[in-house]
C-alpha cells in the first residue's frame, strides 16, 4: 500500500508499525453547528481509507475526538444562555446520525475532551518541565515556539513569517512571542458561566484547541501513531502544533504517516459557515438524494484534489448509482454464470485492488468496477449455467464494493431475503413443470407481497425488488 505523506510531500509505502493493527487518528467536527458536506468530504476520506486499510488484511484502531470545548463553543453558548454541554450534545447527536446516513463506518473511539481534562493538564506540566512551555502574566500557559526547533516541519512554512498562534489575538502582548500558541487558557467570566473552566496548577482555565488532540492521542494510541489524517485545513496551524506539544513532551515522533484531504468547493469557493455556502448532509436528505450517490460523488475526484458541488454533478452520481444498483439486484437474482466471469472478476478485483493501494486511487477503481458491470452484463444476458463464475462476479463486486459502499439502500442485498426468494422460485418452477399453474400463480402472490417482481426470460427467471 502506498500514501502520500504531507510530512515528506512524497508518495510512500505503509504498513502499521506492528504489522498488524493500524494506529490511526482522525481530527473530527467542531460540535457548535452541524457538520457541513465539506467536512464530511474530509470524513469520506478517511472511511475510504480505513476500508482500504481493512482490504490489506490490517485490523484498525481509529481515534477520533469531538471537541467540545473552545471559543466558537463558548461564544454560542454564552449568547443563548446555555452551558457548552447544552450546546454539544445534541449536534454531537447530529454528527452521529449524519454519519450513520453516509454509511461511514464507527471509529473505535470518540473521545470528548470536556472529558480529558486531566490527561491535558499532565501534557502541559510536561512540556513546562522541559522548558517548552510557560506561564504568562494573564495566567495563561504557552507553547514557545523558538525552543522547538522542529516546528514548521509539516507545513514547511518559515517560522519568521509566522503570526499569531491560531485563536490567540495578534495584539496579545503577555506572550513571549507573538507566534506562541496557548496550551492553556486562563478562565474568563464567560467560560465560568457556561461550564467552560477547570482548576489546574495555573489556576482556573481551559485547554487551547490544539492541546485536546495530542493529549487523547496518546492516550488511546501511544506516543507515536501510525497515521494521522485530516483536512488540509488543519496542516497549519492545528497540525503543527500537535506535532510541537506530542513530540516536545515525549520526545519521540508524533507520527509516522500524515494524510490530508482537500477541500470540497461551491461555486469554486471553499465550503465555510462563515460565507454561508453550506450544505448540511439534511438538506441532501430532504432532496431525495441517495448516501450511495454522495459516496459515489466524493470518491469521483481523487481525496487530493478539490472538488466543485454542483447539481448536475449530484445527478450525475445519482444515475451512476441506480445503475450499480440495477445490476446488484441482477447479479444476486441470477441463478448461472459462464466461464468468462471468472476471468473478469480477477480482473476487477487485481485492478480495483491496485487503484485502491495506490494512495487510495478511488476514481480508478470505479472505473474498474463500471467496466466490470458492463461485462458481466453482457454475459448474464448471453446465458449460462457456470456456478464458479457466478460465484467469482459475486465475490468481486462484494469485495470492492466493500470499500466503496456506493450501492442504493433500496439496491443492498438482503441474504436471507435472496435465500427465501431463490426458494419459492423453485417451487414455482416445480409447480409450472406438473402443470399446476393455481400454485405457481399463488407463489407469484407471496413474491409481489414482499415486493419482488419477477419476469420469465429464455435464460430464465429474474427477479428484482421493487418496495
């Protein structure tokens, strides 16, 4: 399997350090509104990637934090009255279900940092025993950036053109150096009042936005991870600064592969709350359009590459889809094969395989698939009798399928729903063979009632699903 690393800016070979279980952390949403489609860009992404990861054979232990606290959290809840806790938990609920809706898989963990308070506050204390960090005169404690000489490693930027840290006012002068971040953040009234402060060592306060990520890392993941992903987004300042607090306290690599997601567009636009062209993953809902279609969307365009949403676009994912999940139905109704299709399904599964480990090459591999759909097609309508081939099809479309998950919810295959139908075709067969079409007809009855037509062809019966 081979990833682009953003550390290195160079296509390179992974496995988890291991060898068997991958390691993995993912930044997720900022749970003050719901997610929007291009975080959940950034969100498919990842899915593809850990599905992927799965496809090789490697077992995965996915971390990804919701955070809960910080200054757009704050500014809400103070402005309706609330606690962050009242704010967070029902669009956290949101995310979930938005999630579940696109079909991406659960992460092991979900840890809160409202809920990871203490293991914050050992990170600090660390990094000020190693001279990293320091309390300011407004109480608050800082990362300093000129005692990491590493810093700037992973989004290359000069570290003289630096500003200031990210969420820190550039007119904030308790700091050593304007481009210091904060770590932790002395309590204001504010923050009491929404449930936004802890007691620490350095008095009553709360933890900066970058401290949460590298703190809960470590925690359930170790000091060095294998993988951490995101969008591109966060490479600077958020990433870099994780970087800094990981590998200043514990003086080992923070991580070994850094994957990044680029940005989904509007009107060639990046998708931002702040300029108001969003589109919630409800409003997708609402309009009838399909997860598999979304998924079939996002993964058209390489994870690398940004991407423009259009609705024609949509469209054109939405056919796309119907057309998989036409021939889903056909390939789990049809009851022979031939001998060609078992060659096409190598096919599919060595080329899909291969666009996949290639820094998770998703257009590619569609491609793969289409023209595997088209194939067999082809040999289903000329007619067979072969059990292996028809059983190799099913295999490969399952495996890639798998990993792109881009067959309509009325489409999937029902296992145990296909076994009882196969049956009851049987008996009607067996019931039009001795000439007793009352029976036959009435096993056409039980068919249509669980929604099932079918249609009586020369290569035989074919059935599909229709509510």
């Amino acid at each position: 399997m081979q990833l682009y690393n953003t550390l290195t800016r160079r296509v390179e070979p992974f496995a988890p350090a291991d060898g068997t279980t991958v390691r993995m952390y993912t930044c997720g949403p900022t749970v003050y509104n719901p997610a929007h489609l291009g975080n959940f860009r950034t969100f498919l992404f990842e899915d593809l990637l850990r599905r992927v990861l799965r496809l090789n054979g490697w077992q995965v232990q996915q971390v990804m934090n919701l955070t809960d606290v910080d200054d757009k959290i704050i500014t809400r809840s103070a402005a309706l009255g609330k606690t962050i806790r009242e704010v967070t938990e029902p669009v956290s609920e949101i995310f979930h279900r938005d999630r579940e809706f696109l079909r991406i898989e659960a992460a092991e963990v979900y840890p809160k940092a409202t809920e990871h308070i203490p293991e914050m506050i050992a990170l600090v204390e660390r990094l000020m025993s190693r001279g990293l960090a320091y309390q300011a005169e407004d109480s608050s404690v800082y990362f300093a950036i000129a005692r990491f000489p590493g810093y700037g490693k992973l989004s290359r930027l000069d570290t003289r053109q630096i500003r200031a840290g990210a969420r820190v006012a550039a007119d904030d002068y308790n700091k050593e150096d304007v481009r210091d971040f904060a770590l932790w953040k002395a309590a204001k009234p504010e923050d009491e009042r929404t449930g936004a402060a802890w007691d620490s060592p350095w008095g009553r306060g709360r933890p900066g936005w970058h401290l949460e990520c590298s703190a809960m890392a470590k925690r359930y993941l170790g000091e060095t991870l294998d993988l951490h992903a995101g969008g591109v987004d966060l490479i600077f300042p958020h990433h870099e600064d994780e970087i800094a607090q990981s590998e200043g306290a514990n003086g080992v690599p923070f991580a070994r592969m850094w994957c990044h997601g680029e940005f989904l567009l509007t009107d060639g636009a990046k998708m931002a709350k702040r300029v108001g062209n969003v589109a919630a993953v409800e409003d997708l809902r609402a309009a009838g359009i399909s997860a598999a279609a979304v998924r079939h969307f996002m993964f058209s365009v390489h994870y690398r590459k940004q991407l423009n949403l259009a609705e024609e676009s949509l469209e054109a994912s939405s056919n796309a889809v119907r057309r998989v999940g036409d021939f889903a139905e056909r390939l789990a109704a049809a009851t022979g094969g031939t001998q060609n299709m078992t060659a096409i399904a190598g096919e599919l599964q060595r080329a899909a395989t291969d666009a996949f480990n290639d820094d998770l090459n998703a257009p590619e591999a569609m491609a793969a698939l289409f023209e595997f759909i088209r194939m067999v097609n082809a040999e289903l309508d000329a007619g067979g009798a072969d059990a292996a081939g028809l059983d190799a099809a099913r295999k490969a479309f399952a495996l890639v399928n798998g990993v792109l998950d881009i067959v309509p919810e009325e489409s999937r295959v029902d296992h145990s729903l296909s076994a009882w139908v196969e049956d009851r075709l049987s008996a009607r067969r067996e019931a039009r063979a001795r000439r007793d079409f009352a029976a036959a007809d009435a096993i056409r009855g039980e068919l249509d009632g669980k929604g099932i037509a079918i249609e009586d062809t020369p290569q035989g019966t074919r059935w599909k699903k229709v509510r």
